[in-house]
C-alpha cells in the first residue's frame, strides 16, 4: 500500500557474509519426464518465483498487520534447501580472502531442535558441489 520495507540506502558495509531469503515453495514435477527436462523445468519454475521470495520475508517479519504476521509465524518445512552459491566466482577475485583448508565444523549446535525435517546446505569450491545434509533425529536415523 505505498510502503516502502526496503531500502536501497541501506548500509550494509560492516556487515560480514551475505543474506539470504528463506521462503515456501512447492515444486512440480513428472517423473517421466527426461532428466534434462525435468531439471530445466525446475528452473524456470525457481525462476517464477516473485522478486526471489523477498516477499514472504517482508510479510512474515514487517508486515503492518499482527493478523498478517501471526498467521506466518511458526510455519515448518519438511526440507529447506540452500544453495550458498560459487565461493569460486567470489573468492578468486580477492587476494585477501580465501576459503579456510580445516573443517568448520558442525554449523549447527548439538541442542538445535529442527524446525524442518531435513536440511540440504550446497556450495561450490574447487569447481566441485559439496552438499551437506542434517536432519532430524525424531524423523530419521
């Protein structure tokens, strides 16, 4: 309604990594469908999605209405999946910074309880996909 929830002006200079948006979407599929199809299918439905699901954010977090807000608050996915992009596109063009050799460990505590069933985190390094999955230990063993 005329509001402005963004800003372009906003200084996110002293800001460390990147944001990313988290937003429902349900996926369509034929599993006739060739290989090669049925992943170009999946990307243009990804591709469909509203100004990349920033939307969702904007309604679940800042939305004027509490009525708007509550009914978005305590929403579960089954599967979360995220896609950290090419750390080779951003690193390699940065003397600077580079990737950490050693292991960073578990990024999710021991006491975190799962608010979906199953997480999928991929990026690229090296020219190679690494997909790390967590899941929940009352749905799966």
């Amino acid at each position: 309604h005329g509001r402005s929830y963004v800003s372009r002006d906003m200084d996110t200079s002293r800001t460390v990594g990147w944001f990313t948006n988290v937003y429902p979407l349900t996926l369509v599929s034929d599993p006739s469908m060739d290989p090669g199809l049925l992943i170009s299918n999946t990307k243009e439905q990804l591709r469909r999605v509203p100004d990349k699901g920033l939307g969702y954010g904007l309604l679940k977090y800042l939305h004027p209405s509490e009525d708007v807000r509550s009914s978005l608050a305590g929403v579960h996915w089954d599967i979360v999946f995220n896609y950290l992009g090419q750390a080779d596109n951003v690193l390699t063009t940065d003397t600077h910074l580079k990737l950490a050799s050693e292991s960073q460990g578990s990024g999710i505590g021991e006491g975190y309880e799962f608010d979906s069933k199953l997480d999928v985190n991929s990026i690229v390094k090296d020219g190679v996909l690494e997909v790390d999955w967590s899941y929940s230990s009352v749905h799966y063993r």
